[in-house]
C-alpha cells in the first residue's frame, strides 16, 4: 500500500483520484463526453457552447420556436461575434462578474478575434477546448449556470423563465 501512495505523490495529478484518466473524458457512465478522442470539442458539448454564446453574440440569432414542448438550441448567425457589452454578459453570466482588463488583453491576444478584437465563434470555442483540458469540472459549472445538466440537455432554469421541462434531440441538429 506503501508503494501506491508513493506513485501517486509523484502523479502529474498527485490530487486525483484517477490520475490515469483525461480531462474531457471522464462521464462514462452516461456517455457524455466533452472532448472527443483527438481532444477536441465534442459535437454535443459544440452545440451546447453555441447555444451559450447565441445568447450574448451580435448580430442576435432568430429567435427560437418552441414545439411540442421542447427547447430549440440557439444558432449564431454566420460572422457574429460577441461584442464588448456581450463578453461581459457572458462572464457575468457565467462566473458572476465581468472579466477584468488583462483577461480581455489575453482573449484577443491568444484567441480567435475580430478585426476590432471583439471574440468570435471559433475564439468562444478555442476558450471553453482549453478550459475542458485544464479543468473539465469548470466546464460543467459553465454548462449549469446556463442550464444544461450532466447529459447536456438543456433544462428549465429560473433566468430563462420556462415552466416546462425539455429535451434536446442532439439527432436533429
């Protein structure tokens, strides 16, 4: 016993339970993954983080059209970006504050931006593979303040003020 403690201390993740394990890739049960096999995002985890950033990006998409009581995922427009008004909705959002200055230097410096730095799609993408590989866990947080469950299916929240429940074919989009 002496001996896995041992291995464990020198673990590139002593602080793991399952140090053999990747970040992105633990929910086996359901089998819901974030990242696939080459590390990048998942098709479910993309449409999730898409709904996510339609939300708070300009131009705004359409708006959705509820049937049979379901919720339609949001779309981003071809182009669309998140403003600066949008960004900090989004971390508001998200973590309960805005992003300060050097967080913002950091997404347009190291991230996909626009001529005027405002993120994009790809750059809203390029933020949520990096924090799932970092930190799967601050991901899901992510997905639930936005209110998506552990199957990534997005569920009634209060901030969206539905009185029904869904559920999201990922088949159909």
């Amino acid at each position: 016993m002496g001996h896995l403690e041992d291995f464990r201390m020198f673990s590139p993740r002593p602080e793991t339970p399952e140090p053999e394990s990747r970040q992105g890739r633990r929910n086996g049960a359901s089998g819901v993954q974030l990242l696939d096999d080459d590390g990048g995002i998942s098709q479910q985890l993309e449409l999730c983080l898409k709904h996510i950033f339609a939300k708070y990006c300009t131009p705004p998409p359409p708006p959705p059209t509820p049937t049979n009581k379901r919720i339609e995922l949001l779309i981003p427009p071809e182009g669309a970006y998140l403003s600066p008004q949008g960004l900090d909705a989004w971390a508001r959002d998200t973590n309960g504050a805005p992003f300060d200055d050097a967080t913002k230097e950091e997404l347009t410096e190291f991230l996909d931006v626009t001529d005027e730095g405002c993120l994009t799609l790809k750059g809203f993408m390029q933020v949520y593979q990096l924090q799932t590989e970092a930190d799967e866990e601050e991901t899901w947080r992510d997905l639930s303040a936005h209110g998506f469950d552990r199957t990534l299916r997005l569920v009634a929240t209060r901030r969206e003020e539905m009185d029904w429940e869904s559920t999201i074919s990922f088949e159909t989009f």
